[in-house]
C-alpha cells in the first residue's frame, strides 16, 4: 500500500524461470507491493514450480508475445497503482517507491535505463543498444513534441488504473514492439506522464530478442517505422519536419534490404566489441 492506493506489480514470463522467484521476493520486500500478478506467457518448464513457492498470483496467457502477456497483466492486476517490470533479475526492486514517488504528479511514470551510472556491471546495455533506444526515442520526442524521453526499451513503469481506461481501447500489438505503443497512445491522448532513470542490472540468462543483434536491429526498424506511421495517421507532419526525418527514411529503406540488415549486424557486432574493450 502507499498513500493508501493498492500497488500491483505484473510480471509477464517466458524464460525468466531461474530468476523469477527471487524477482517476486525481492519486489515483495519493498513492503508497498500488495499484490504481484505473473503471467505465464508459454514460458519454460518448471516456472510454474517457482512461482507457486512464492505469495504471487499466476495467470497464464497462450497468446505468445510480450504484449499479450503485458496487457493480460493489466486486466487481471486489481491495483489501484500498476507496475510493469520483467523478472529477469535486470530490475531492481527498489525503484518501485522511486516510481510511486512521481505517481503523485503524474498518471503514468516511465522508465529509462540509459543513465550510465545506473547501468550495472555486465548489463546487455552496449553502445548500440543504449544509443540505439535514445535515437529511437529522440525521433518520438521530435515527432510528437514531447518532453524528454530517452529510451523506449524499459519495460519498468507505472500507470494509474484511470489513466490505463484511457489507452487501453488503443491496444493492438501482441509483440516486442508493444511498451512503444503505450507510449505513443499516452502522449497522443494528453495522459500526464514523466519518464526517470532506473537501474539496469545483468540479466539471469539470455533474452530472445536483445540478445541477438539481429533481432534487436530488426525490433529498432520496426518501432521507427511504428513512429513514423503514428505520425503521418494522426496528422500529416509540417514539410520541415519531414525533411528533417528523410534521412531515417532512406536508413530505414536501406536497412530494410538483406544486404542493407547484414551491414548494420556487422555496425552492431563491432560497437558491441568495442564497448566491452
């Protein structure tokens, strides 16, 4: 509980079985979390036996995808406050009162894990996914108008239960891109939000999509073009602005090649090389 509103927590799971029991204790322990909500998205063998030893709630969504899993989480959490973060062991749980601390200004609380202080030692947070996220991010503040945003990767985050009644109709993608979608439905319909640093910490085992650099380049294409469709469907971009963005739609156009994507696997490769240096 924290000013007196029920704080729920959503864990979406797929491959998070060897650290999703510690994840679920070490969230409980901040002593504001009154209910922890896992969705069991297929995930692997024996999750299900780590979660039952825990106070959590399981539910289980078959439609695979981590949007699917996230919004299966917001229909079954009964929090007045939600928190989405991932059981990985890459969220800390002691960001959840820095998160409920803004919630009193704002209707939806964003997380960044770009802040290079907070960035743990043997975290999957390269030169290109870091800048990655934030080139990706500035695009969405210049297209929209935004304030700051400087990643649009971090799961952690916080909606009030009124401002999620407003965004929720809006909700289609099933998959990796879907936290982006959230973020574009809460700045077009006027939804007050603000976005802070939290702590990135190493993951227990491997992601599926970040830890491939070709599936990570693939997922960065998809919420450029995401953004640019937002824009160009809500409103037709005054020209200067469009001149402006025309080298991304070249990059993307190009990237979008076979020959264009393996290009930018081998920018990837050799970022990845020299940041770990």
């Amino acid at each position: 509980m924290w000013d007196g509103k029920r704080i729920s927590v959503i864990f979406p799971t797929y491959n998070e079985k060897d650290s999703i029991r510690a994840a679920i204790e070490e969230f409980f322990s901040t002593g504001v979390v009154d209910e922890i909500v896992v969705v069991n998205n297929n995930a692997a063998p024996g999750t299900h036996e780590e979660v039952a030893k825990t106070a959590a709630r399981e539910v289980f969504e078959p439609r695979q995808g981590y949007g699917a899993a996230i919004q299966r989480g917001l229909r079954e959490a009964t929090g007045d406050y939600l928190i989405v973060a991932e059981p990985d062991g890459t969220f800390d749980g002691r960001d959840v009162r820095k998160l409920l601390a803004y919630a009193e200004d704002f209707d939806v609380v964003f997380g960044t894990r770009t802040t290079t202080s907070l960035i743990g030692e043997g975290a999957n947070m390269g030169l290109f996914l870091k800048w990655g996220n934030w080139a990706v991010a500035k695009l969405l503040e210049f297209l929209f108008d935004t304030t700051h945003f400087s990643d649009v990767g971090c799961t952690m985050r916080l909606i009030k239960r009124e401002a999620l009644a407003k965004i929720a109709d809006g909700f289609t993608v099933d998959g990796s891109h879907f936290g982006l979608e959230m973020m574009l439905l809460v700045v077009s319909r006027g939804v007050r939000y603000i976005e802070i640093p939290v702590h990135y910490r190493a993951r227990v085992g491997k992601s599926s999509v970040t830890g491939d650099p070709l599936k990570a380049v693939g997922l960065g294409l998809r919420m450029i073009l995401f953004i640019l469709a937002w824009r160009l469907r809500l409103a037709r971009p005054p020209s200067a602005r469009l001149a402006a963005i025309a080298p991304v739609i070249i990059l993307v156009a190009l990237a979008l090649s076979l020959e264009g994507t393996r290009w930018i696997g081998g920018l990837v490769r050799r970022f990845n090389h020299r940041g770990a240096r």
